[in-house]
C-alpha cells in the first residue's frame, strides 16, 4: 500500500507535466500520421521505395523471429535506449539534456506517426490496430512517463542548481522529492518498457498470423 500511495502522489504532482508531454507526444504524432499519409497516398513511388528501403535494412539487421527472447531483448533495450544508454548519458545532464529531451519527444511521435500511415496504406486499417494497438498501449505511456521523469529530473536538478548559484540555501525536502519522483516516473516507464516488449514479441505475431 505505502507503494501505490507513493505512485499516487507522485502522479498527483506531476500531473500537468504528464498532461503536457502527452498531449504534445498526441498532437505531433496525428500532424506526422497525416502528413505521412498525404505524401505516401500522392507519391506510390515514395511507398514503393519505403518498403524497399525496409526490406534491406531488416536483412542487415539480422532481427530474430517471433516469440524468441532474442527478440524481446531487441526491443526492450532499443525502447529504453533512448534514455538508459552509456553512450546517451548527456541526456541526464541539466540544461543540455533538456534540448535532448525535446527533440526525442518530437522524433519518437514522429516515427510512431509515420508508422501507423505506412501500415495502414500497405497492410489495411485491420492489420495496423492488430500490430500496433496490443504494445502500443504500454509503449506510448511508457514513453510519456520517462519523459515526464527526465523532465522532472531537469526541472529539480536546474532549480537546485539556480539557488546554489543565487547563494541561497537548496530546499533538501523539496530537492528530495523531486529526485524521488524522476526515478519512480522512471521505473514505472521501464516497467511497462518490458510488457510493450513482451506483447510485441508473444502476442502482437500471434495476431498477425505470424509463425
């Protein structure tokens, strides 16, 4: 119970943050979703090329089959890469993290945009709610949870920085609270990082017909 009261309060006070990364994460993802649709339904060229361009890059990815746990390990640790990455640790860093944050932001709604019109001119409305709907409603909120943690974290980490710099005295309780709901929003998104990445790899194939 003292852990869902912490999950709670967590979310109670970070609640316009999640509210404003969601809907900024929802309004670019539509404008790429028909923007992408509009140019691949004018350009059949542009879609032809797409697939291609696909195709070569699965054959030099080597990418596992369904329902094996190389699979799921491919996704999880590409989903949380983002942020739990040595080679992107500068993203955890105040200030400079923050521009980081912004353009994954756009980047990661922008391909998912992409994606669900790609799907929906090739393969059928059908099969794009089959193959994106069943992760999709752990990944997205995920995504929005770690980007609501590292924003949090960036948020405490300049403010306390600020002050110090002002030469007045940092507020621990408030710095302490702070750090503790970043790596709660944080875990909760790895959390759900790992049943997107576990659906995708044993349930999202099955839907799809996949052997």
């Amino acid at each position: 119970m003292q852990v869902l009261t912490e999950i709670r309060s967590a979310f109670v006070r970070n609640r316009l943050l999640i509210g404003a990364i969601a809907l900024s994460f929802f309004v670019i993802l539509i404008l790429s979703a028909f923007i992408a649709y509009a140019l691949l339904d004018v350009s059949p060229n542009l879609e032809g090329s797409i697939s291609n361009m696909m195709g070569s890059a699965t054959g030099y990815a080597a990418i596992p089959p369904p329902y094996t746990s190389g699979l799921y390990r491919l996704i999880f640790l590409n989903n949380i890469g983002h942020f739990w990455n040595p080679a992107r640790v500068w993203v955890w860093i105040p200030f400079v993290g923050m521009l980081s944050l912004g353009f994954e932001l756009v980047l990661n709604a922008v391909v998912i945009g992409a994606v669900i019109s790609f799907a929906t001119l090739t393969k059928g409305a059908a099969y794009t709610i089959a193959g994106l709907t069943p992760h999709g409603i752990f990944e997205i909120p995920a995504f929005i949870l770690e980007f609501a943690g590292l924003g949090r974290w960036h948020v405490t980490s300049i403010r306390a920085i600020y002050t110090k710099l002002s030469g007045r005295k940092i507020d621990r309780p408030l710095l302490t609270e702070g750090v503790k709901d970043a790596i709660l929003l944080s875990l909760l998104s790895l959390a759900l990082f790992a049943i997107a990445a576990y659906v995708e790899t044993f349930v999202t194939p099955r839907l799809l017909g996949l052997s």
